[in-house]
C-alpha cells in the first residue's frame, strides 16, 4: 500500500513537472510570435548604402515617435471615453477622428519613408525589397495586439 501511494505521489509530480514544461514551452511560442518581424533583408547592399538606411530610419523613428505617442494616448482616452457609466459620443466621435488622422499621418510617413529607402537602391535591391514586402503582408500591424 505504502508503495502504490509512493508510486501514484510520484507519478501525479512526474506529470505536473511535463505540463509546466509544456506550459513553458507554450509560453516561449507564444512570445517568439508577439516579437516584432526583422527588418526586410535587401541583398547586395553596398557600406554606403548600410549608411544611409540607417539615418533614415534613425530620422523616420523620431519623426514618429511623437505621432505615435500620441496615437497611444488617444487611444487611452478613447477606452477611457468608452468605459464610462455615462458615454458622451461627440466626445468619443472627435477622438475616433483624432486617432484616424493620427494613423493615416504614420500611414503617409511609413510611404515617405519607403520611397526614400527605395530612391537609393538598385532595381535588383527594389524588387527583393518588394517581394519580400508582399510575402509579410501582417509586419505592418499593429504590435500592441
């Protein structure tokens, strides 16, 4: 009797150790998939080129970091706005404006950015650049999701 509660003692922590192992595990997945996807890889890029991108992307970045500062702030307000006893829908109207102008400025910096990138690439880099664009179609969503 004494062997069989052992053994069954023992077996019940054997199985508790495999599933937070696989919740672990799951775990693991589940940040690897909410990391942000690389950056599109262009081929052939000469040092100048590395150069370049690299102060664009550095101004691209603090350009937006405003806008989407205050982007997330709408956003607070509008969940803010739309969680109260009491909704004032001119109010949560004028917000849903503000984050829809706000998205669509990032929108149009997102393609001032592109087009610049692309303005210093080959017609090779362009078309990797491209395709790799449409195969990820999902990069450009949102990461907060």
């Amino acid at each position: 009797m004494i062997v069989a509660l052992f053994a069954s003692t023992s077996l019940f922590a054997q199985q508790r150790q495999e599933r937070q192992r696989g919740d672990e595990q799951r775990m693991e997945q589940r940040a690897h998939r909410g990391q942000r996807p690389q950056k599109p890889r262009i081929p052939n890029l000469t040092e100048e080129q590395e150069e370049q991108l690299k102060t664009f992307k550095v101004a691209h970045e603090k350009e937006t970091l405003p806008l989407k500062n205050q982007l997330n702030e709408a956003e607070a307000h509008f969940q803010t706005l739309t969680t109260a006893d009491e909704i004032n829908k001119k109010e949560v109207g004028r917000v849903i404006e503000t984050i829809a102008d706000l998205k669509a400025e990032l929108m149009m910096k997102r393609v001032d950015h592109m087009e610049e990138v692309k303005s210093i690439l080959t017609e090779e880099q362009k078309v990797a650049l491209n395709n790799q664009l449409v195969k990820e179609p999902g990069r450009r969503k949102s990461r907060r999701r």
